[in-house]
C-alpha cells in the first residue's frame, strides 16, 4: 500500500519510466501480480501500441493498460455489478426527453426551455457533472430545501433552477436505479468494488497522462491506494507540492499542483504511506536534448518577461520553431498539408511522426479531412462525429414526418432520395418492362410537384395528364402516356405501400413498443440491413473504409436506440407525433467514434481532449486571438456565480470560466511542448466571411523568445513575384499541382508573367503518359470561350425543317437572346412543372374567364354596359367556378389558401368585367373575335413567308379580342390584349423587335380581312387592358363618383390608336366634340379635333409604316433563326434585360466576367426619332441571307457623333472574324 509521485515538466519522460519499470518488472517476473497502466482513454492506443511493440518483451500477459473505465467493466466483471443494462447517452437523452414533458407543468424556470434545441445536451451534461462530483439528488434537494424553502432567501434564479434540478435529477436517477446502469455511474461502484477484488488486491498501478482528476476519480485513486499493492502517479509538475500547501493561482503548473495538493490531503487522511516523490531532470528534459530551441521554449514559457533565444553560430539546422500567417483558414489548411508531405518525403519520417493541433476542432475539422484526403495523406481525426447525415437516420426521420403530416412533398423524397426505396437484389427492369432506377424516380418527383401530390392520392393510381391550356380537353391517352403512367405507378407503389403500412400502424392507439415495432418493420421491408452491408462492402471496394464502418456503426447504434426505447417506455401509450419528437431526440444524439484504421498516420486532435504521444513534428493552427487562450462562454445550465454559490456550501462542482481561462496557458504548454523535433505554428489573418482575425498573444510571446523568426505569409496561390523556391513548395502531389499550374496559366493568358518552375511543372505532365490527356483537358477549359457555335444548314434543317410553323413570341425571344430561343424551342427544354399558382396561370385564368364573359353576352343576349357590380362580380364568379377545375390539376380546389385566392380572383375578373362593360357602354365596337386563331386549320390563315434561305415560315397564333366598328369609310378593326400586370406598346421595343405581338396581330387580321370578313378593312388600332382590382388610397374618405373616376383611370387602357378623332370618338363615346381627355384610353383631343402630343396615335402613313416595319423584321428574324443563329447574345435596355426572367442561365452560363459574354447594348429612342428610324428601315433593301439579325443600337438624335457610333459597331462585329467562327462550341 504505498504510493509515489513522478513529477517532471513537459518532455522529462515520465511515460518512459512507466514503460521500462513495467517492461523491468515483465522481464524479471513475466507471471506475477498484474501490472496496470492507467490512461487516458483516448491515450489507451497508443499506450497500449508502445507497450506491445517493445522488443524486448516476448508477450505481457501480466501488463494491461486500462482506462478508468475499462478498469471498471473489468472489476465489475470479477464481483459482480453487470447484470444491470447499460445505458448510453441516446438512452440517457430519451429518458430526461420523456421525464421533461412528463413534469412540464411543475417546472419553474425551465418550463419554456424545455422544448428548445440544445437544452436536453445541457441538461444532461449538468447531470454528468453532478455524478462525476459525486454530488447525489438527496444533497440537491437537502440545500434547496435548506437554503430557500426553510431559510427564506429565494432572491435570484438559482432557487427556481434548483426546484427544477432536484425535481428532475431525483426522478432520473429513480428510473435509472431500477434496470439501468449510467456510464457515469462506473467510477461511483468501482471504487465501492476495489476491496472486494482479488484483481486489483497487490496489483503495481502506473497512473499516467493525467493533469486532473474529478471526485469521482479520486475516490476511486484513495480506494487503490488502499489495496493496492503499489500505486505510482506521474504528473506534469515542475516540484512536489505538500498537502497544505497552495499554489499561486497564476502558476503555469497550477492544475496539476491543484491535483497533486488533493491527492496529498485525502492520502493524509487515509494515513497511506506516501514515498518521496522523484523528480525527472529537466535541464534539458529528455525531449530536447538533441532541440535546444524547443527545450528553450519549455523552459521559458512559464516566465513572465521571456528571454530571446540565442542559437549556437554553428548550428545550421532547421529552424525548430516556425510561425506563418494565412490569408484564410484554407491556405493555411494547404500549407500545412503540402509541409506534410514534404516531411515525410523530404526529411524521412513517418506519418504517425506527425500530428495536427487544433483549439476548435468546429472550424477546422472537416477542412482538415478534405484536404488531407486530397494530398492522399493518412489521417486520424480524433473527434466524434453526428451522424445525422447518414441516409439511414434521414429516412426515419423522414418516414415518420411523412406519415405524420399528410405526405408533404418535402418530407416524402427526402425519404425516396435516401435510396432505400429502390429495387435491390434484383435487376433494375422488372417482368412487365418497366425500368425502375434513379431516373424513374426523379420522373415520379417531377409527376408529384406538377400536380401537388399528397396526402390519400398517394394511395390510388394516377391518371392525371399534362394540360397546357384551360380550353384543352381530356383526351385519349397516348400508347406512350400509358407506359408513362404505368411506370409512375410502379414507383409510387414502391413508396407508398411500405409508408402507407407505417402509417395505418401509426394511427393506431398503440404503446411505444408497438410504434418502435412499427418503425422497425418498415426498415426490415425495405430490407435496410441488407442495404447497408452492400454499401459498407462497396466502400471497402472502392478503399473506404471509414464510410464502411460507418454503415455497421450506423445501423447498430440505432437499434440499440429502439431497444433502450423499448426498455425505458415500451409500455407506456404514446401519440406519433410525441414518438417522433423522442426518435428525432435520440438521432440526434448518435454520435460515431472511430478506431484509428492503421498505425502510420498523422494525428489530428484538439488541445484539450487529444494525447498525441511521441511526435517529432507538432502543427498548431488557429492559434488567433479569442482561439488561443479560447474564451469561456457561460452557456450551461448554472452560471459562473451560481456555481460559486453552491460551492461556498459544500456542493463543488467544476471550475469557473475564470478558472478554465487561467488553466488555457498549461493546455498551451503541452500542446507547444509534445514535439521533439518542430513546432509549426500558423494563424488565419481573415475568416470565411472575409472579416479579419488577430494573432494570438501566444505569437508575440513566442516572436519575443526567438527575435530571429521569420514569419511566413501563406497564400492560396503562390505569388508571382516570389522564387523558385517558394514557387516551389506548392508542388506536392500531382493532382494539386496540376490545379495549381491551371491558376498560373490563367494568370499568364492574362498578361502576368509566370515563373519558370511552372513551365518546368508543365512540361513534367506532358511527358507523363497518365497526366497528359488530362493535362490537355484542362488546358481546353483554359482556352474555352463561352459562345455557342452557329448551326451549320444542315443541323439547321434537321432541327427546324424546310417548313416551320413559329409564333411571335420565338421571334421576340429570339430577339430578346438568341440562345434563350434555340434552347426553348430548338432543344426544347422545358422548366420543372411545380403546383402553385404563379403569373402564367393566373393570365391563363384572367384570358378565359374574359372570354367566356363575352361569349356568353354574345349567346344570351345580354347588354355588357347595362350590368351592374354585383351582376359582373357574380357572373365572374360563375366563370371562374367552371374554369378552376381546370387550371393546374385543380389548384383552386386544393386547400382553403387556394380557395380564398380564388374569391380573390373572383373579385378582379368582376371589377375587369364592369369597366369592360363601360367600354361596351360608350363606345361602339363589339367583340367579333374572342380567342381567335390564325394559322393552318384555324379560322383565320397564318401569314406566309418565303424567307431568302429558302425556308418556308408560317407565323400563327390565337389573338385574345378582336372588336369591330363599321364607318361610313369603311370597316375599322382593333386588338385588345388581356394582360395581368401593366403593360404599354413601347415603339423603341417595335424597333428593336422586342415587342412585335400585337402589331402583327392587328397586321394578320388587316391582311386577311378580304378572307374573314368578306372585304377590306382598316386599323383602328392595338390596345392593352390591365387585368386587376386596384386598391385606392383616399386620406379623407371618397365620393362615389370620385371613386369611380379614379377607377376608371387606373383601367384606362395603353397601346396605339388611329390618329382619327371620330375613331378614338367611336371608342370612348364620352369625349365631347370640344376635346378633352378620355378616362378609358391613352388619348386626350384639343378643341380644333388634333390630337395632344401625349396621345398614343399613329397616322395612317405611319401605321403602314409600322406594317411594313414589322413584315420586314419578322422576315430577317426567321431568315437569321433558320440559318442557325444561337450565339449567347441577351439584350441591355437601360436597366431591364433579357436574363432577368430567363429560366435558362443555368444552360447558358452568361457571366459577363467571361470572355465571349456582353450584353447587346440596345439605346432607348425617341418618339419621333423612332418613327423616322423605321421609316428608312422599311424603305431600305432587305438583310440578305445567311446574314444573323440584330436588333440595330440606336442613338438619340442630337448629336451626330451618337448618331455616327450607334450602328457600326454592332455591323463589324457581325462581320468580325469571331463571330464566322462562333468560339468554342457551346
């Protein structure tokens, strides 16, 4: 029974004492007393690694080295304490979830916490923390009940916070005692247990790696002291410190001066024989015999005021401390893997000779992984991870809110995109043809969001079809639509049958046995175990063998969660969306820790958890300000005050912030001090989100011991201007530096020069047969130029055909972005379908409600004009109750936000309908065409055209109104166009091509009139009518006739007129022969009949202008379209462009920033100078084929340098050599 402290600072050797007395005691009794080596769990690896592979000792059947806890299991496997179920920490989790909601009503303070994200982990982290301070839930409730329930002060939080912790600690220790055994609960019986074991009576224990032990902890030490035969203790400590005395609280050595002064008094106490203590030399310690720089940095960090460092002149080694600075955290995340590398390849060591340092693992894990992944460089990353990301956790989660929530899109394909519901064991194509894979079921996810699948049509057969229009008809399904639908129907069956059987047992009244039952069948029906142990075999195949014991682990850790589910509450009755909160609870609390997969790796860890053993080269990173010391958040359940409350009455719990923030230098001291040979130190100058980020005080401590350091800055490329050798250091693995080459190339294509190691680098991949095809890849996406390569005639043909039938809007669209054209049309790309009600469809709604309004004052007989409010809202109302069955699969019906939007629309088509009415009323031009098509088989024939490249090009269309008045002069005729959002006829848009719809329309119906009427006719004109219900704004409330009037104005219509006074008069009736403004259309008379010169009119040479205008454009546009123009090429307009609603930059790719990309610059116009612009178009010879269309840059008119400039540039770079060539095909 005799105990012995081994002190020695940072590197003195006090685990090679442990090591030789232990291979001395094996060596000279191999089968005596056991010999036990105490650790760090996380040290037990290699611990146990370097004990083993001594060679020296032919076997250590007598040696163990144990971690507390293994200590524990096996004792306890010796006197008994096993037959209790462990539970872990999901158990745990479960348990306070269910013991939170259960006594909800009775908390004080964290009633409202109880539900919140996080507040579980802190829970059940205080409760650790009590246990591990042996603090029970009877000394809890004995000083509440002291304190604040007999003494009376109950000021502050902390009497409310302890009500609730007593509460619910003695409740959750109640449930545990009965079947459960915690694994915080291990020391508590290991140290009851220690007298009874014949293991451990006479037994020699090292007890190594420590800096700090718990209560817990101790308690078990005095136990040991007591029966074992000899307990020696190691201990990073610079000097023996008596029981009663006290070391300086800014001591470096303070926290384990603070351990060895505890373990001191209770020894005392116990009266067990302590020997002297042995003090391993340190001038230099052992480490550092063959460093001096790192044996000066030990011995002098613990001084207030350090001494720079002199080196011996003649030591020409490499510098053994090193300091950089990085742009960000990924540059200094390469730099360290490149330096890595180096070490190993250059200087001869092994990976394991390394290790990586980091104080926030948070920031830095993940980048670490990656990147060393990328250099190919064999690592351990010493931190558990969640494993909420795995496909396995995501379809239970997914299931269960799927069958809770009424089969939301969201939730059902993060289920099917798991992969689970795919067919396995068996061929991809069934007996009945039908190929089942990835494909088929992102075709179902297109079906689904189309139509707004959920719910019970889950649960029948589909037979929905696309409709594009509200007057199509259902019609017979194709051969084509039948197979279609028999294979959305294979894969709905695929997910629905396995997710409808969880749900009809999950609506049930049933037990959380029954529920986890439930849950469980569906995972075995989709045959998940089976699943996972392909993937786990694929992932060894393909090298992986991380991502492979991840799928066993997975899928074990969440059966164990259903048992222990099933043991705390399987009997008790439980609704499924509770059930579905307490799975979500212990999913959420898997976490994976994994066995390092080999023995020759770089160790990366954090400070305060990782024991990174021997290494001979150390990387720090992070070391920043607020990072390096870390800050102390007080983010628990108890605060920094409330602990010093309860620790002022006995009840000590862990230390302060204060505390663990003075205790940061010893972490820093023992991360600087683990290597033998380099400490590489590196800190980030800016974060993620480019905000700066200062060094920490540590890097001035250290710049001051060594004055002669050179800090190196740390790019993420190299800097041009630097040497060969710096240049050099980025070369480190072949598929980086094939990265970085592509960078310089880039770099020097843009006239920076490039050093010459770069060219050397490219050579070397050019004479490597295995990197040279890949080389020449990437130089092509070096030279590519993102334009689209011109159709040749024959391509051209092929995909538009000696005859094509095209619409207006193409040609606008053409004009708008050629590209956008050739994509929509050409290829026939189409945007995903998705159930919601958008502009498109609500212009669809607005255009047929107005039609049928009108067809049926044209069939019933009715006065438009003589209808009141109430008979237009009520009539709307009826038209849009027979249309809303047919736009989008039913949207209007689906749910009560859709409903109350169609009241809505309701409303505008009513408020439409009323001052359509009042057109009716005081004008005379009746409706003669509603919906009217043009083109082959349709009422009116398409305009024709024999375009100069001898293809032949048929415009058709459906025009939404087409109103009649007949004059003494003869038949007038006019357009109106139903538009959702406001809308004018802008005449530089004429110009340019953009906007050619209407006046074509008014041109079909002019040129066919002979045909459809019977004889000529003449334009009145091309009018837009806003389809809305305008809100008013009135500060002092409106008459009724104001009101009125201001409605009136907002529905006045825009477009273009004849320049006619009795024309514009047989419109607007109310426009009184002495002049005046009309409140229905875009024109106002002067007392002599003229026109006001804000007035939208064109004079009757100006509308055969704009005819010829038009005919001409339409021409050059198809010619241009059909010879095979697709360049990338969208239109500017002051601010408006043609990418702003285009669905198809992702296909293009336009960005400005490329080579290749410009907007086509196109400059507004003038009113009068716009006329005169079209005027010498008409007037001008044709644009000859094979020549592309452009809308032509116009210039204002005052200057005639604008003037001179507008247009010649837009002709050269027609003519230049880069457009014969068209770039890189696209």
């Amino acid at each position: 029974m005799a105990f012995q402290f081994v002190l020695g600072r940072a590197g003195s050797g006090k685990t090679t004492f442990c090591l030789n007395a232990i291979k001395q005691k094996l060596l000279e009794q191999p089968d005596g007393a056991p010999l036990i080596w105490l650790v760090p769990e996380q040290a037990s690896f290699q611990t146990e690694y370097a004990l083993v592979s001594s060679p020296e000792l032919g076997g250590t059947l007598r040696a163990q080295v144990l971690s507390f806890r293994r200590l524990a299991w096996r004792v306890m496997q010796e006197v008994g304490g096993t037959s209790r179920l462990p539970i872990d920490e999901t158990g745990k989790k479960l348990l306070l979830h269910r013991i939170l909601h259960k006594q909800k009503e009775r908390l004080r303070r964290f009633q409202a916490s109880a539900g919140q994200t996080g507040f579980l982990d802190k829970l059940n982290e205080l409760f650790s923390e009590l246990k591990r301070y042996c603090i029970s839930p009877d000394q809890l409730e004995q000083f509440y009940s002291s304190r604040f329930v007999s003494g009376g002060d109950a000021s502050g939080t902390l009497p409310d916070k302890l009500h609730d912790l007593q509460l619910l600690y003695g409740e959750f220790e109640a449930e545990l005692s009965k079947l459960y055994l915690d694994g915080e609960d291990y020391l508590t019986l290991l140290a009851r247990q220690v007298g009874e074991s014949a293991y451990l009576r006479g037994a020699e224990i090292w007890v190594d790696g420590f800096h700090g032990f718990t209560p817990q902890e101790l308690a078990v030490l005095e136990q040991l002291a007591l029966y074992a035969g000899r307990v020696t203790m190691t201990l990073c400590l610079n000097r023996p410190y008596a029981g009663g005395e006290q070391p300086h609280e800014l001591d470096l050595f303070h926290p384990t001066a603070r351990t060895m002064k505890a373990l001191r008094e209770r020894l005392d106490a116990l009266e067990v024989e302590t020997e002297a203590s042995i003090v391993l030399p340190s001038s230099p310690p052992a480490r550092f015999r063959d460093t001096p720089t790192l044996g000066f940095l030990e011995a002098q960090w613990e001084e207030r005021v350090k001494k720079p460092f002199r080196p011996e002149p003649e030591d020409n080694r490499l510098p053994a401390v090193r300091i950089s600075a990085a742009v960000s955290r990924r540059a200094e995340v390469e730099s360290l893997a490149r330096d890595v590398v180096k070490l190993v390849r250059d200087e001869g060591l092994r990976w394991r000779d390394i290790a990586v340092s980091v104080r926030n693992m948070e920031s830095y894990g993940e980048l670490i992984s990656g990147t060393f992944a990328d250099y190919g460089i064999p690592h351990f990353l010493d931190h558990k991870r969640p494993v909420v990301h795995h496909p396995l956790v995501e379809l239970i989660r997914s299931a269960l809110e799927t069958v809770n929530h009424y089969w939301k899109y969201e939730a059902v394909f993060r289920a099917v995109k798991t992969g689970f519901f795919l067919p396995f064991g068996e061929a991809k194509e069934r007996k009945d043809g039908l190929i089942i894979d990835r494909h088929a079921m992102d075709q179902l996810e297109n079906y689904v969001l189309a139509f707004g699948i959920q719910g019970h049509k889950w649960m029948k057969d589909w037979t929905y079809s696309y409709r594009t229009t509200l007057d199509q008809d259902e019609t017979q399904a194709s051969e084509a639509d039948e197979v279609f639908l028999r294979k959305l129907n294979a894969c709905r069956r695929l997910v629905a049958e396995p997710l409808g059987a969880l749900q009809a047992r999950m609506r049930r009244k049933a037990t959380v046995l029954q529920r986890v039952e439930a849950l469980y069948g569906l995972l075995e029906q989709l045959r998940v175990p089976e699943r996972l142990e392909a993937w786990s075999q694929a992932s060894l195949t393909q090298g992986q063998a991380e991502k492979a014991r991840e799928h066993a682990q997975v899928w074990e850790r969440v059966v164990d969660m259903f048992d222990q589910l099933v043991e705390l509450m399987g009997d008790e009755t439980m609704t499924p969306e509770t059930f579905a909160e307490l799975v979500d609870t212990g999913l959420e609390s898997i976490k994976l820790g994994h066995v390092p997969p080999t023995l020759d790796q770089v160790l990366v860890g954090s400070m305060d958890r990782t024991r990174s053993g021997q290494v001979k080269h150390m990387f720090v990173l992070g070391v920043s300000e607020g990072v390096m010391p870390a800050k102390m958040p007080e983010s628990g359940v108890l605060s920094e005050a409330e602990r010093e409350q309860l620790a002022g009455n006995g009840l000590q719990t862990a230390e302060g912030s204060r505390r663990r923030l003075l205790d940061e230098s010893f972490l820093i001291y023992c991360a600087f001090c683990a290597p033998s040979h380099g400490l590489w130190l590196s800190y980030p100058l800016a974060d993620e989100e480019g905000r700066s980020l200062l060094p920490s005080d540590v890097i001035r401590q250290v710049k001051r011991m060594f004055p002669s350091l050179q800090e190196r800055l740390l790019l993420n490329d190299p800097a041009p201007e630097s040497h060969a050798g710096e240049q050099m250091e980025y070369v480190a693995r072949p598929d980086k530096a094939l990265s970085l080459l592509m960078v310089q190339l880039k770099q020097w294509m843009g006239g920076a020069p490039m050093n010459a190691v770069w060219w050397s680098v490219y050579n070397w991949f050019a004479r490597q047969p295995e990197h040279a095809l890949k080389l020449k890849r990437m130089v092509q996406a070096l030279l590519y130029s993102n334009r689209a390569k011109e159709l040749s005639a024959e391509t051209s043909r092929e995909l538009y055909g000696e005859s094509i039938q095209t619409s207006v809007s193409r040609m606008e669209r053409f004009v708008a972005c050629p590209f956008s054209q050739f994509v929509s049309h050409g290829l026939r790309l189409k945007e995903r379908r998705i159930f919601r009600l958008e502009a498109p469809d609500i212009g669809q709604l607005f255009h047929a409600a107005l039609t049928k309004f009108a067809e049926q004052a044209e069939r019933e007989g009715f006065d438009w004009g003589g209808l009141s409010a109430a008979e237009c809202e009520q009539r709307a109302a009826l038209v849009v109750d027979a249309l809303a069955p047919r736009l989008q699969g039913e949207i209007l019906l689906s749910s009560k936000r859709y409903s109350y939007i169609a009241r809505k629309l309701k409303q505008v088509i009513g408020r439409a309908a009323l001052m359509l009415g009042e057109h009716a009323r005081r004008g005379q031009f009746r409706p003669i065409g509603l919906e009217v098509g043009f083109g082959s088989g349709q009422p009116i024939p398409p305009l024709l055209y024999d375009l100069d490249n001898g293809v032949r090009m048929e415009l058709r269309g459906r025009i939404d109104r087409i109103d009649r008045a007949d004059t003494e002069q003869g038949t007038l005729l006019r357009v109106i166009d139903y538009k959702s959002s406001s809308k004018a006829l802008n005449m530089t848009e004429v110009y340019y091509g953009l906007s050619l719809q209407m006046l074509t329309y008014l041109d079909v119906i002019l040129t066919h009139a002979p045909i459809w009427l019977g004889h000529e006719a003449q334009p009145a004109g091309v009018l837009y009518f806003h389809v809305h219900n305008p809100v008013l704004n009135a500060r002092n409330g409106l008459s009724a006739q104001e009101i009125d009037s201001e409605l009136k104005k907002r529905f006045k219509m825009r477009g273009l007129l004849r320049a006619d006074a009795g024309t514009v008069r047989l419109m607007d009736g109310g426009l009184a022969e002495a002049g005046g403004h009309s409140d229905l259309l875009p024109v106002a008379l002067k007392t002599d009949g003229s026109f006001y010169k804000t007035s939208s009119v064109a004079s009757e040479e100006q509308w055969n202008t704009v005819r010829r205008y038009v005919k001409r454009t339409i021409r050059e546009i198809g010619t241009s379209l059909t010879d095979g123009t697709i360049e990338i090429a969208p239109y500017r307009m002051g601010q408006a462009t043609a990418c702003t609603m285009c669905a198809y930059r992702s296909v293009c790719q336009f960005d400005t920033q490329l080579d290749g990309n410009a907007y086509k610059q196109l400059t507004p116009v003038g009113k009068d100078r716009v006329w005169e612009m079209m005027e010498q178009k008409a007037a001008s010879a044709p644009r000859s084929a094979g020549t592309a269309y452009r809308p032509r840059a116009a210039a204002k008119r005052p200057t005639a340098e604008e003037s001179r400039i507008a247009e010649p540039e837009e002709e050269n770079a027609a003519d230049g050599p880069d457009n014969e060539n068209g770039g890189n095909e696209q």
